[in-house]
C-alpha cells in the first residue's frame, strides 16, 4: 500500500464532523430560502400577457356569419340603453351543438348561421360562451373561443 508524502498530507486539512454538518445545514438553508423565495417571487408576478377566458352564458341576439361576429347579451347583466350590444368575433376553431357533438372543422355555429344566402340572423338563441378580453386602449375586443349552443 503506497504511503502519501509529507507535501501531499501538509494541504489536507481535517474539518471536525460538527463543523462540516453546520456547512451542510448552512447551504441547505440558503437553497430552500432561495427556492421559497424563486416560487413566491414567480406567483406574485401577474404577467398582463397572460390570457385567462371567462366562461358566459347568455342570449345571442344577432349573428353575422360572414364577419363572425355576434351581438351577445349576458344572463343577468345589468345594461343602460345607451351601452349597445357587446359584440364579440367568433374565432372558435370548434363548437358544441345543443347534443353535445363537438364539431372541430372550423364552421361557424349552425346555431348563429343565418338563413341561406343570408348572412345575419336574428334568431335569439341561448349559449355558453368561453371569451377573452382585449384591452387595446381604447375599445375592449371580446373575442369568443368556444360556443356552446344552450337551446
């Protein structure tokens, strides 16, 4: 068995056991405190690019096709006859029929479809609607991701 030299075993230096358990702990501590504060830091922080869709449900009360856009009055939605209708832009890639069959091929809902050759419709119909809001300044954009037609 080889026998270190005295210039090897001059730069070791022995740390007692109680000291090197303090170190230990120490760092311990200084990652769970960052970790603690990484994750808070990161909740606090609201992105405002951030989407989050609002789920309504309410009365389509007019429909145009061919802009995809509807005139959408919220249930219980307290309104001033000066306000006007909240129109939103139907970019929904998919919608649920009143059987709950999920059409995922880009049509416009059969239920806010006009009549044939006829682009706007007046029909009232009930839905669920998944939108987002746009704030861009000046007016708000609502824009509806999902319909659920109700009746």
């Amino acid at each position: 068995m080889p026998v270190p030299s005295p210039d090897t075993m001059q730069g070791a230096v022995h740390t007692p056991p109680e000291r090197r358990l303090t170190m230990v702990a120490f760092s311990l501590a200084l990652v769970a405190v960052g970790l603690i504060g990484g994750f808070g830091t990161a909740r606090l922080a609201d992105d405002p690019h951030t989407a989050k869709p609002e789920l309504l449900v309410g009365t389509v009360t007019w429909s145009n096709d061919e802009t995809r856009s509807i005139a959408f009055e919220e249930d219980g939605a307290l309104q001033s006859p000066l306000d006007g209708d909240t129109i939103y832009s139907v970019i929904a890639e998919s919608w649920q029929d009143v059987r709950g069959t999920l059409h995922q091929d880009g049509t416009y809902p059969t239920c806010l479809a006009g009549e044939a050759n006829e682009p706007d419709s007046m029909d009232r119909h009930r839905v669920e609607l998944e939108v987002l809001h746009r704030d861009t300044g000046a007016q708000p954009q609502h824009i509806a991701v999902h319909v659920r037609w109700l009746d």
